[in-house]
C-alpha cells in the first residue's frame, strides 16, 4: 500500500517544506496541469526539476495535458520515477508508455471518469500502473466518485490475469473516508491532496490513510 500525497493542495511558496512535512511518504504526486487538457494551470517542467533536487521521496508526476507524446519522455528523463500520461490526449499510447520506460521511469496510464478500461486492457504489458481518476480531473478538493469502483475492480482483474507488478491508483477525493473502499476495490497507490495538506499534520494523515488502506490489502 502505497501513499503519494499530492503537492496541488501544498504552498506553492515553500514547496521544499511542503515536502519535508510528508517525509513518511512513499512517493510525492505532482499535478502537471496545462489550460488545455484540463482548465486549470499548475506547473511545468523548470519547476519539476527543481523540484527533484531537493525531495526525499521519489516523485509521480501526472501530466495532465495536452501532446504527452512529447512531454512524458522528458519527465521521465528528468528524474521522475513514475510518469502518468492521460490517455485520452495520447496520440500513440504504447509509445509513449514505451518512451518512458526508456528513460528509466515506470509508465502509468491513467483514465477520466468517463473513459472506460476495456479497449486499453491490450496496453497492460506496456504499463507498470493505471491510474483510475476518482473526481474530473483539473482541481483538488472535489468530492470522491464512488461509481469509479467498478472500474478499479475492472482493471484489478486484468491485472491479475496479465501477472506482474502492475500498480493500480485512485487520484481524487481519496481520505480516511473514502480509501478503504478503492483499496477493497482493488487500489494499492492512493493519491491524496486536501486530505494530507489540510490534515493539522500531514505525516499523521500519511499513516492514517496507510493503516486504513492495509486493512483492505489485496
Ligand atoms: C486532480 C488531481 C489530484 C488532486 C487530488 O486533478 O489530479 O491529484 O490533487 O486532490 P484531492 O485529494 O484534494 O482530491
Ligand atoms: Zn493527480
């Protein structure tokens, strides 16, 4: 089980801090977001790098954006040890997830509320985790989407029968209410914003979510 606070609800201004106050952590999720994929803009890569330099745990960039054809190569080469791309921008899927293995990152895929699962079923072997989105991705704090659970059990059984080490998130209005449900469902990575960063301390919600999770392990 594994926890990866999301920086979208962190001060932009002390972003070192912010990821020092969730050192128990096992990854930090960044929120890539462009304006065009989603109407909301966060950051880019300048600050991704720099944000590399200075985290201790390693970081899941979600790219939330428009031609990750180009850009999802380039976060992998940086450094980020996960890149997820959506792929419903994606020109050529397997590439992409193909390019970012290349550059030394695992590749994820991660799919909208209103994506179905099955018609990317076939990508499994180029994937080292799908993300299910539980909210309409482009802002934190929004409320969790319970019907989303069909589909990570969906894709929990294709996982199963594909073999390997294939990680399953759930991104959007996951907290201590809603985690053990997506981990009953099959999640093993929990994406968590406003429920870390509005926490009085974000290392307590860190265990909090992990220990409620555990309780649901697969
Ligand atoms: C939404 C982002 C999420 C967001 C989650 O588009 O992808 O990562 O930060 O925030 P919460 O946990 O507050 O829903
Ligand atoms: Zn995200």
């Amino acid at each position: 089980m594994r926890i990866a606070p999301s920086i979208l609800s962190a001060d932009f201004a002390n972003l070192q801090r912010e990821l020092d106050a969730i050192k128990n952590a096992d990854w930090a999720h960044v929120d890539v977001m462009d304006n065009h994929f989603v109407p909301n803009l966060t950051l880019g890569l300048p600050v991704v790098e720099s944000l590399l330099k200075v985290a201790p745990m390693p970081l899941d960039a979600h790219l939330m954006i428009d031609d990750p054809d180009r850009w999802a190569p380039q976060y992998a080469e940086a450094g980020c040890k996960s890149v997820t791309f959506h792929v419903e921008a994606a020109a050529d899927p397997k590439k992409i997830a193909r390019d970012i293995r290349a550059a030394g990152a695992r590749s994820s895929m991660a799919i909208k509320p209103g994506t179905p699962w099955e018609p990317y079923e076939e990508l499994l072997p180029e994937l080292d985790m799908v993300l299910v989105m539980t909210v309409e991705p482009g802002f934190g704090g929004q409320s969790f989407m319970a019907e989303q659970m069909p589909k990570v059990r969906a894709v929990r059984e294709s996982v199963k029968k594909h073999g390997g080490d294939i990680w399953i998130q759930v991104d959007g209005g996951v907290s201590a209410k809603t985690i053990e449900q997506c981990a009953e469902a099959g999640a093993d990575t929990f994406v968590a914003g406003s429920a870390v960063y509005g926490a009085a301390s974000a290392a307590d919600a860190v265990e909090d979510l992990r220990r409620l999770a555990a309780g649901h392990a697969h």
